[in-house]
C-alpha cells in the first residue's frame, strides 16, 4: 500500500507541475487560479508539517505567492513528500498522526487518510483552476491520473 501512496503524491507532483508550467503562459488567467495554486502547495505543506513535525508550515493555507513562487514552493514541498515517504515503513500508513486543525481542535486521523486527502484535495484545486482558466480562454492541460499513468508506462525509444 506504501507504493500505492507514493505513486499518488509522484501523479499530484506531476499534475501540480503541469499546471504550473502553463499557467506561467496564461497571461488573461483570472486572479483566482493563483489564488487556487498558491492554496494547494501551501495546503500540501501544511499537511507534510503535519506528519513530520521537523517540516515547517506555511505563514498562510491561502498565501499571496505568485505563480513563480508557487513553482518553486511546490518543487520543495514535493520533494519532502517524496523524502518522508522514502523512509515511512508499510505499518505507518494506519498509525494515527495528531495534530491540530487551522482552528485549533486536535484530531487523530491515520497517515493513509492524510495522505489520500492530500492527493485529493490538490484534485480539486487544480479542477478549479483549470474551469477558471478555460472560461478565460486560456488553454489548459491535461492532468487526470490516466494521463499520468499512461506517460508512466512509456518506454523510452
């Protein structure tokens, strides 16, 4: 199952990667598909300071970043994802990760859960902005996980 989950964060990087790059293209992109990038790389942090305490959070889950900062950011934060995975072991994906919530309320929720929704999450996102920059006119990639998967499979030569 650890496989399984650092597949999904390597498609989110991917997907996360693929918007970035074209939204630095879209010069009559509305103000909130920044709002919306900036929004899942800092929720994605916020979820890594979760799990592995030694990570710093974001000063904001809804930061002023531009889109050159959210690529950057994103590029960090998906490399300490896939660090924290790297050295996670299979019966860690049920233990139970305690934190606190944006409001202050302690949780308990299991790592599998955090991470399917961080996955999730950054889903959703990238949806809107991808509706936000259609309806703009812009042109938007694809980033559904078939995409990803099939890329995946592709041999070189």
């Amino acid at each position: 199952m650890l496989e399984h989950f650092k597949d999904l964060l390597a498609y989110t990087s991917w997907a996360d990667g693929v918007m970035l790059a074209n939204a630095y293209g879209w010069a009559e992109a509305p103000e909130a598909c920044r709002k919306f990038l900036a929004h899942i790389t800092a929720a994605q942090q916020e979820w890594l300071a979760r799990v592995d305490t030694q990570r710093s959070r974001p000063e904001s889950v809804w930061p002023g970043w531009g889109i050159a900062e959210c690529g950057l950011r994103s590029k960090a934060v998906h490399s300490g994802w896939r660090c924290f995975l790297d050295t996670a072991k299979e019966e860690r994906l049920a233990a139970p990760v305690g934190y606190n919530n944006l409001s202050g309320q302690p949780f308990s929720t299991p790592l599998q859960d955090i991470l399917m929704h961080v996955v999730n999450h950054s889903t959703y996102h990238r949806a809107q902005v991808a509706m936000e920059a259609r309806m703009a006119g812009c042109n938007v990639p694809g980033t559904d996980y078939i995409i990803y998967s099939r890329l995946k499979g592709q041999s070189p030569g």
